[in-house]
C-alpha cells in the first residue's frame, strides 16, 4: 500500500518498478521536451505485452485515470499524451503490416476508387483514401445504393428481354449454337438478380459506418497479400484465383452465388475475398459454401478464423 503525499495524493513514482515500469518526473521530463518539439504534436505512448504484462498496466492506467487522487497529475493534466495498449500471443499478428496507411499520395492510382490497397513485393503495401470519400462517406455510398438499386430493375429487365428472344429463336430455328445453354444461363442470372440476397453493390454500401467497412475491405486485401509466405490467396492478377479458388471449388460455390454476398464481390475474385471477410466481420449474409472456403483458406494458410 502506499500513503498519501502532502496534497492527499498517490504520489508520481507509485507505480515505480525495478523490472518495467518508471512513471517517476525523469519520465514525464523526456516526454515534457517531445512535446515541446512540437506544440502541436499528440505524443502516443505505446505498451506491448501479453497476459498480465497487458492487463497490468492497462488497468492500472485505468484506475489512476478515473482516481481523484489523481486529478491533477502529469498524465491527466496532459490531453496530448495518448496511451495505447497493445496484446497479441502470436507474434505472427505482426508479420502483416503496410509502409503506407492514409490519404492516396500524388502519384498512387486510384483508379477512380474510393479507397484502395495493393502490394508491390515486400516493401510497397499501400492502403489509401480519397480525402473527399473521408470526408462524406455516407452522402457517395448512397449515390452507390440507389444507382444499384436502379441498375438492378434494368439488369433484370434486358436479362427477361433477352430470355424471350432466346426461346423465340429456338422455336424458330433461327439462333446458332447451344441455345439450351444459353437459356439454362440466362434463367439462372435472373433468378440470382431476383433473389432477396442479390441487394447490395457493396458492403460499405449497405452499412451505417461505411468508412470503417470500406477500410476492413482494404485490410482484407491486405491480408490476401500477405498472410500466406507462398503468395497471394487469391493468386496474381489474372492467374487461377489461387488457394480461395480450390476452396471454392472444393465447396462446389456457383460463380453466380458470388454476387449474393455483393455485386462488387462478384466481379472478381480479389474482390469476393474483401467483400467476403468485411460482411462477415459485420454480421452479414454470406452464402455458405463462400463461407466454409473463405475459413478453409485461411486455415490453410496456417491460420484461424475469427
């Protein structure tokens, strides 16, 4: 136990420890002479541990925070000093990481996006936002979900269209080619586009905080790229889909189930990876089997999920 000093306080240097801890003036002092550095700055001071070397200090910290007795102490007092605790056990957790992590830089591609990730051998992982999306997600991601909700009615309009010309020509002998198929695909694409999962461009797009679904979207590609040492889950551009692709097919996924987790998640297979973890993450609709191949390839990657 320790005793009050003169002003009824805990004194500093309480949580002073000869093993990991030294919260005494010399600690404040070097912290005093960052800040004055810079006026402005927030100075983040960062715990890593695991199991009590976790929990110790960050419920100290807490305690002493909500104290009266500590009311007028250094780190109270301070709004720029910001403390963060951190745990993980496996050290693997930091093996993903990325050398850039905020607004797109002049000279990144955007492709018109509104945010984007990519990877470029080991040390150009990227992971980047248009300052106008962060800024008014909400208002762009509903421009996003009315035009789907538009395009849908047309989609599935031309698709009927094409349906009836389909079987017209069959009874007239008049189309080339496998028209049996070509209606079975037709039929198909219809009863996905009418299907009450078919509803959504994108997970940002269907969500109340759609900044934060669209930067665990980005993670997710991240984590495409970086979580297997042999190469991408998904594959390179423009190769086989990788591992995700064998799960998929292993699980028997129809290529037209893809776009019941979202239409954006339909148009690749890069893409059904991001949409597949972010919807997940966020309670929603996925099919099964993307399911069951989404977990399998990451257990497969020598991993666990969630």
């Amino acid at each position: 136990m320790h005793k009050l000093d003169n002003k009824n306080e805990l004194p500093d240097n309480f949580m002073i420890s000869a093993k990991n801890y030294n919260f005494s003036d010399t600690f404040y002092k070097n912290i005093e002479k960052e800040i004055l550095k810079e006026p402005n700055a927030q100075i983040n001071i960062v715990s890593i541990g695991i199991g009590g070397s976790y929990e110790g200090p960050k419920l100290m910290f807490q305690s002493n925070e909500d104290s009266v007795y500590l009311s007028s102490k250094y780190h109270t007092r301070n709004s720029k000093l910001n403390f963060e605790f951190l745990t993980g056990p496996n050290s693997k957790e930091f093996e993903i990481k990325v050398d850039h992590l905020g607004y797109f830089k002049r000279g990144m591609q955007t492709r018109r996006a509104n945010a984007a990730a990519w990877g470029r051998g080991d040390t150009e992982h990227v992971i980047g936002w248009k300052r106008s999306y962060v800024s008014n997600p909400k208002n762009i991601d509903l421009k996003t979900r009315n035009a789907f909700i538009s395009n849908k009615e047309v989609k599935i309009a031309n698709a009927e269209y094409a349906l009836k010309r389909l079987e017209e020509g069959k009874r007239k002998g008049t189309i080339v080619g496998d028209v049996d198929s070509q209606i079975k695909e037709t039929k198909a694409r219809i009863k996905m586009m009418k299907s009450k999962n078919y509803n959504k461009f994108s997970v940002s797009s269907s969500v109340e905080d759609r900044l934060y679904a669209t930067s665990k979207h980005e993670c997710w590609h991240q984590i495409d790229y970086q979580l297997d040492p042999k190469g991408a889950l998904c594959g390179n551009r423009g190769g086989d889909g990788g591992l995700f692709m064998k799960m998929l097919k292993k699980h028997n996924v129809d290529r037209l189930d893809w776009y019941h987790v979202s239409e954006y998640g339909g148009s690749s297979i890069y893409e059904l990876w991001a949409e597949t973890g972010t919807a997940l993450d966020m309670g929603l609709y996925v099919p099964e089997g993307i399911k069951k191949a989404f977990i399998d390839t990451i257990k497969a990657a020598g991993r666990s999920y969630p």
